[in-house]
C-alpha cells in the first residue's frame, strides 16, 4: 500500500457504520448548503449536492467525473437526477464498497460507478464533460497542486467545466499545534493553502476562473450538526471504535466548527472552464434557483437515452 493510500485509510476506512452514526445518510462527508439557515442536515446535503450540479451545468447523457468521491453520494445523485453517465474516484476500499452497494440498490449501475484508484491514475478513453473534486485537494499537497490542476484540465473536453470545492485558510498563516494535531491524528498527509495559490494554479493548468463563491459559514454549521449527532449516539461510537477515536472526532469537528466560524478557515468552490468553444453570456439565477424549480425542470425534459458508464 502506497503512502498515500495509508493516510486515506487511517482516516476514511475507520469505519463504515461509525461515519454512519453523524452524516446524513447519504454519506456525504464535506460541507452542506444550507438555503435554510435554521436547516437540517439531510436538507442541506442534498441542496450541497444539487448545486454543484447546477455549477457545473451539467445535462443528460454528458461524461462527469467526481475525484476523490468518498461514499459516491454525488456521483450517485448526478446520474439518477441529472441523467449522465457518472464515475467516481477514491483511494478508500471502505468507501468504494459501501458506494457501489449504494448504486447498485438504487438500480443505477448502467450509469454510475466508483473505482479504487488514486486521482493520478485517471486515464479515460474519451474526455468527461464535467468533473468536480469535492474535499479531495486537502489530501493533494500543495507541491502537487500543478500535476492535480493538468490532470483535470487533460482529461476535461474543450468547455468543459471543473468545480473544486477545498477548504482553504488566509495567506501568511503559519503552522499551529492544532495543525499539528490534526496531521499527526485526523488526516495525515492532509495541507491546506489560501484561495489564491488554488486560484492562480488552476488558471496556470490553462483553466479560465468562471466562479468563485465561500461557503464557510455553511461548513460551520455542518460540523457543528455532525458533533451533536455524534454526541447523540456515544454508546453506539465508543462500541464501533477506540475511546481514542471518538474524543479524537469530538475535538476536531467542534475546533472546525469554530474556525469556520470565526473565518480563521473557509471553504471556497471555484468552477474553471476549458478552453476551447465560445463563450456565452450566463447568469447565476439559473444556479441559484431552487432545488425544487430545477428537479421539475429535469421531470419535464424529454426522457434521455440511458447513459453508459464510461
């Protein structure tokens, strides 16, 4: 096993019903949207997931890729309610049994799929239309930032879209014991930079910047939920995992929250386009619309034809 793969594993393959006890149940491990201040979680993740859809535009029989996919809840979303052909990309073996389970239950199998691969290893026969990389640059390095951004933009077809979504600090800020401490016994191998260096590198892979947008104080809110819903289920966490593990989780999820909220970490989605077809004139109302508009917009489509995993 590679080194990379030992840090995905120390943090993802814990343990897949001890994830379970405070994510929504779809598994989606990375900050929810909430169109609800006062919203619940479930809500939150489903309109999180909806609305990168809705960035990177995505419409029926298109290729998308999702790097670093985690549990497939996205990869499984897109393709049952956007109609395309969806690949999903993680180095966990915990994560990619549960997601394909998940799929399979959902009797979309013909078009959707997540592959144990490191996001270095992608290689399609034909470029995707779309991809987004949800939580995945955390765990890229940042000496590795130029080779992430040319994978993306290789294997992206002319005017394609890309959405990173990372967590991201301020510029200048300098290593600190809890930095330290969540290296050392949450993510290993994990490093975060500012928007800027994630900015400037994924224009340099020869991307345009379309959009940019912070969803920090929405990241509060989600790691605060998770804490609550952990807290809730103590007896069943500490039976599933070590003493160790659990106060690990507590600590971590509340010091997020609060730096989230205190704007000491953010978390910023940035859509770059590839080059290569002309440019029209967009808004964002099409975007922000909500969740229940663009579900009917999808109902009233004329049925596609089923899309292949590709």
């Amino acid at each position: 096993m590679s080194g990379r793969a030992r840090d995905i594993a120390f943090h993802y393959d814990v343990s897949n019903d001890f994830y379970a006890l405070f994510l929504d149940r779809r598994m989606v491990y990375t900050c929810a949207y909430y169109r609800d201040p006062a919203g619940d979680l479930e809500t939150a993740q489903a309109d999180k997931l909806d609305l990168v859809c809705r960035k990177l535009r995505l419409a029926p029989d298109e290729r998308f890729l999702d790097l670093g996919c985690g549990w497939g809840a996205l990869v499984q979303w897109a393709a049952q309610h956007w109609n395309v052909a969806a690949e999903g990309v993680t180095l966990s073996r915990a994560q990619a049994t549960w997601g394909n389970d998940a799929i399979r239950r959902a009797g979309l199998a013909s078009r959707a799929r997540i592959v144990r691969a490191d996001w270095r290893a992608v290689a399609p026969e034909r470029p995707y239309d779309k991809i987004a990389a949800v939580g995945l640059i955390e765990h890229v390095g940042v000496a590795h930032y130029r080779d992430y951004f040319a994978l993306a933009h290789r294997v992206l077809a002319p005017g394609g879209l890309f959405l990173n979504h990372g967590i991201t600090h301020r510029a200048g800020t300098r290593r600190s014991s809890e930095m330290e401490f969540l290296s050392r016994h949450v993510f290993p191998g994990g490093e975060l930079c500012d928007l800027g260096t994630i900015v400037a590198g994924i224009d340099r892979a020869g991307f345009e910047v379309v959009d940019v947008e912070d969803l920090g104080p929405h990241y509060a809110r989600t790691t605060r939920q998770w804490v609550e819903r952990l807290q809730q289920h103590e007896a069943r966490a500490r039976a599933l995992v070590s003493e160790r593990t659990y106060r690990t989780f507590l600590v971590y999820l509340a010091a997020a929250s609060v730096a989230f909220e205190e704007g000491a970490l953010a978390l910023h989605q940035v859509v770059g386009a590839r080059r290569g077809r002309a440019r029209t004139i967009t808004t964002r109302e099409e975007v922000y619309a909500s969740v229940t508009s663009a579900r009917a917009a999808i109902r009233e489509t004329p049925a596609p034809r089923r899309a292949r995993v590709p």
